[in-house]
C-alpha cells in the first residue's frame, strides 16, 4: 500500500513540475511572439509592443494607417478608425500614461499621456509605447497631430 501511495505520489509530483515547465516555456513563447507597431511622429519612431487580444489583433490587421489625432480632456488624443474593429470582452477604466486604448464610444483608437480613471467608461488595452518620451511629447503637442500607424 505504501508503495503505491508512493507511485501516484511521485507521478502527481512530475505531472505538477511538467505542467509548471510547460507554462514557463508558454509565457516564453508568448513574449517572443508579441507583436509591434509603429508610431510615427512628426519624424521620430515610437514602437509600441501590442497585447495579444481580438481588438488589438483586428487594428494590427487593418495598419498601415494614417490618423489625425485629436487632443482631449487633458489626458489623451484620439482618432476615429476607418474600420470598426472587434470589441473584446476584457475593458478597463484605469488608464495608464503612454498605453494605447480602443474605445467603441468613438469607435476611438488613442493614446494616453496622464493617468486616471475614467470610469464609468471602459476601453479595450491595446498596448504600450515603449519610449515614454512620448508622454513628455503629448504633454506639450498641438492640439491635432498626425500619426502614421504601422507595422514593425
């Protein structure tokens, strides 16, 4: 009997340390496998590393594109797409500085150069700008910018 509980014992324990293997490799893969896009910016690149969701994969889909960025409520520009995309299921009101959203509203792709929450409204997260000279860029843009939006 003790050489049993010992067998499944041993077999439940290489299963748990398989399992745990195989979620590191995935988390692994996963991050290789990000996808990017570009933000072109009154010349400068910005390269912006996108989640992998429905939203972010139908506008990924739809680059390159050309938008005309408007300032907002002090904390973000937007502009229209010329497509609707998918709206996923997962949204958030917390809204982070240098972070790209898609909000159906306006059917609004934008990015974000202050923190806040804009509750009661929730938005798809897109992703991130990496270089946060961007923030520090938005902070003190035009009022209306042109972005040329594409692929890595």
């Amino acid at each position: 009997m003790k050489k049993t509980i010992f067998f499944v014992v041993s077999l439940l324990c290489i299963g748990v340390f398989a399992c745990a293997k195989g979620t590191s490799e995935q988390k692994i893969q996963n991050n290789a496998e990000k996808q990017a896009m570009n933000f072109i910016i009154g010349g400068k690149t910005y390269k912006a590393v996108i989640n992998n969701n429905k939203t972010s994969q139908d506008i990924m889909n739809n680059l390159p594109l050309s938008l005309n960025y408007v300032r907002y409520a002090k904390h973000e520009y937007y502009a229209e797409l010329p497509f609707k995309p998918v709206f996923d299921k997962e949204r958030t009101s917390h809204i982070l500085a240098g972070h790209l959203y898609y909000w159906d509203g306006w059917n609004a792709f934008v990015i974000n150069y202050k923190e806040c929450d804009i509750s009661p409204y929730k938005v798809v997260h897109i992703g991130e700008i990496e270089d946060k000279s961007i923030v520090k860029f938005l902070e003190i843009a035009d009022k209306n910018i042109t972005i040329e939006v594409k692929n890595r």
